[in-house]
C-alpha cells in the first residue's frame, strides 16, 4: 500500500502520517547502516519509541542525540546514577526510567561486544536475511534469533519487534513497498553496499 508524495510518485503508506516522515524515509530508512555508532543510536531510538509513536521519537532526535552523548556508546557505558536522573528531569526526550537505564546497559554490552573483537556492524549484519525481500520467513525469523541473542548477552528493550523496527531502518531488510519510488534507490545501495566482516 502507498501513498502519493508531493512530487506525485507512489511512497510507503506510513509516509502520509506526518510531514516529517518524508526526508527519513526517502533518505535515511531502509538505507543500509555500518557505522557503529549510528547503529547503536537507531536501535536505542527503535527502545525508546516502543509503545509510543515514531513521529514523537523522531522531533525528538537532536535532543535524545545530546542527552545521550552523540549516542557514542563509549561515553555512555561510563553514566552512572547521577547521569541517570539528569536524563529524567530532561523534558527534551522521553523521560522513561527503564528506557534510559535500558541505554546505559545497552552501551556497556556494546563495549563488551566490541572489546570481544566483534565491530557493532559486523554483529549485526550476521543477521541479515539471504533474501532482500522483507517479507520472508527468514527474515522474520532473524529477527526474533537476533532479539534472542542480544537478550542472552544482556542488552534490554531489544524485543522482537523493536529488533524488527531496527532491521528495517538499517537497511538489514528492505521493507519499502514493492511500489514505493525509494525502493530501488535501498536496493541499489544494498547492492554496493559492502558488508562488515
């Protein structure tokens, strides 16, 4: 199902919900990620944004971006307490005690990935479905053995759907509507695209 943009070509329907969506969704979702710290920003950002809307998450980019250092998951694994309630009386980002606590860890279990020799990157492309296409069940089926193994090494707020979320705006699948003008540009960029090792 789509939508029809401003420059009359067929989009993703969930476009049309609000006139921010446009940019993130012609530029940056389904475009595929190797920066580690970019990936762990857009899968903190898909925590936060469980149970509440994406178009909230997303006016509140810059500011969850200062609040939490750039999102460098270095400086993060090092906040304590004190950091802790400072982010909860922050009415720039979402004041979710188990959300920024669930971010703090979440760094620290970066860190420990990271020091194991293993790049962010390349964890978690090793979870990229063989198939391009979104809708296959191995594709879902990696999300919920990715939700499942970052859960056994300690990370939170990483549900299977949040983990899904995340895969679609990294470019690990490319969801974009078979219809939708932006889909051949992801699939052109998945292509090039070099995968970490």
């Amino acid at each position: 199902m789509t939508v029809i943009g401003p420059d009359a070509q067929e989009r993703c329907a969930w476009v049309g919900g609000a006139t921010e969506f446009l940019p993130y969704h012609d530029t940056e979702w389904g475009f595929p990620v190797a920066d580690d710290r970019q990936l762990f920003e857009k899968l903190s950002l898909e925590s936060f944004q469980s149970g509440l809307s994406w178009r909230t998450i997303l006016a509140k980019r810059e500011n969850f971006r200062r609040a939490f250092a750039g999102f460098d998951f270095h400086v993060l694994s090092e906040f304590g307490e004190a950091e802790v309630e400072s982010l909860l009386g922050d009415s720039g980002i979402v004041r979710h005690r188990g959300k920024i606590e669930a971010v703090v860890n979440n760094a620290r279990r970066a860190v420990e990935l990271v020091g194991d020799g293993e790049g962010l990157a390349n964890y978690f492309w090793s979870f990229e479905p063989a198939a391009n296409d979104a809708a296959t069940p191995q594709a879902a089926s990696l999300s919920i053995a990715l939700a499942k193994d970052l859960k056994a090494r300690g990370w939170k707020f990483v549900g299977p759907t949040t983990v899904w979320a995340f895969m679609q705006a990294t470019g690990l699948v490319n969801d974009h509507d078979e219809d939708c003008c932006i889909r051949p540009l992801v699939d052109a960029q998945r292509f090039g695209f070099v995968r970490p090792k």
